[in-house]
C-alpha cells in the first residue's frame, strides 16, 4: 500500500499536472496500417482527438487463420518538453486464438504507457511498456519503434514488439495523419 506522503504527492500531481499540460508535440489523428513479421500477422489502427489531451483508440491484428486481436478504448496525451510527449492507453481486447484444437474466445483489458520523441526533424521515435490482463494470466508487453514522416500526412515505420497475443514480432506500417 501506498504510504500517506506517496498519496499526498501522487493527489499534488494530479491537481497541478493538468495546469502545466497546454500543447502536444504530436497528432494522435492517424489511420495506420501494418505489417507484422513472425508470425506474419496483418493490422490496422484508428485513432483520434477526443479532447486535446485525450484520443480514442481501434485497432486490430490478424493471421487471417480464423484468429483475431481487437482492441478499442481511450487514451491520454500531453507534451513531456519541447520534443518529446508522454501517452498511456486503457483497452478492452475481444481475442480469438486456437489452442490444442479448440477455438478460444476471451476479453482482456490492456494498460501501457509510453513517449514518443522527436530524435531529428522528419524522426520520431516511440517506446511503451504495459500490461495485457486476460481471465487466465497477465503478460507484459512493449514496444520499440521509429517513424519517418515524409510530410505531414504520411509517414512510415518500423518497430519490434510484443503485444501479448501473437508474440514477440518485427513491424513495418505506413500511418495517414488528417
């Protein structure tokens, strides 16, 4: 448990931090499509503004062997200086996986948090950490990725992660901001 000046800090925090938060450094308006490597899986991600500090968040991944990762929910956001934000998301995911001949279908609630930095100009990186809760057990799950934005509409990108379902994968996307 959390002792009384923990608590005291963390409620500071919370009252004084929405005060200091007043631009991002990125846009959390993108539909992003993707590629996963071992297993070879397909994907796609929608998300937008729902105020300036916060955003939705759909996405999906698939084998398309029957199987299939669908996440939806919100997420937070604001600037951590002059070129770098912090976000966390909060998602349920519906999971259909195959396991010894049989079709499992199960919900799970994902927690992560993560920054994104401008490391040049047109070159961003990002990494997260968090949780992926299912009625069985709960995995970690990260990711380490980078991103060229060839203008202000379109950039590419790479990263490896594991996102609890599919495993420890290597990803190509192409993301559309408006």
């Amino acid at each position: 448990m959390l002792g009384k000046a923990s608590r005291t800090a963390l409620l500071t925090l919370a009252v004084t931090a929405p005060s200091l938060v007043y631009a991002n450094n990125f846009n959390y308006n993108a539909f992003q499509v993707r590629l996963g490597a071992d297993p070879g899986t397909v994907g796609a991600e929608f998300t937008t503004f729902f105020t300036e500090n916060t955003h939705f968040i759909l996405r999906g991944d698939s084998r398309f062997e029957g199987d299939w990762d669908v996440a939806g929910g919100i997420g937070f956001n604001g600037p951590a200086g002059q070129f770098a934000d912090v976000y966390g998301q909060l998602l349920v995911h519906n999971i259909k996986t195959k396991s010894h001949d049989k079709w499992n279908t199960d919900f799970a609630s994902e927690f992560n948090i993560g920054s994104r930095i401008w490391f040049l100009q047109n070159v961003e990186g990002d990494a997260r950490i968090g949780m992926l809760n299912g009625q069985d057990d709960t995995k970690f799950i990260w990711k380490v990725g980078a991103r060229f934005h060839s203008t202000d509409v379109l950039s590419l990108g790479a990263a490896i992660f594991n996102n609890g379902t599919y495993g420890n994968q290597v990803e190509m996307s192409v993301a559309f901001n408006f």
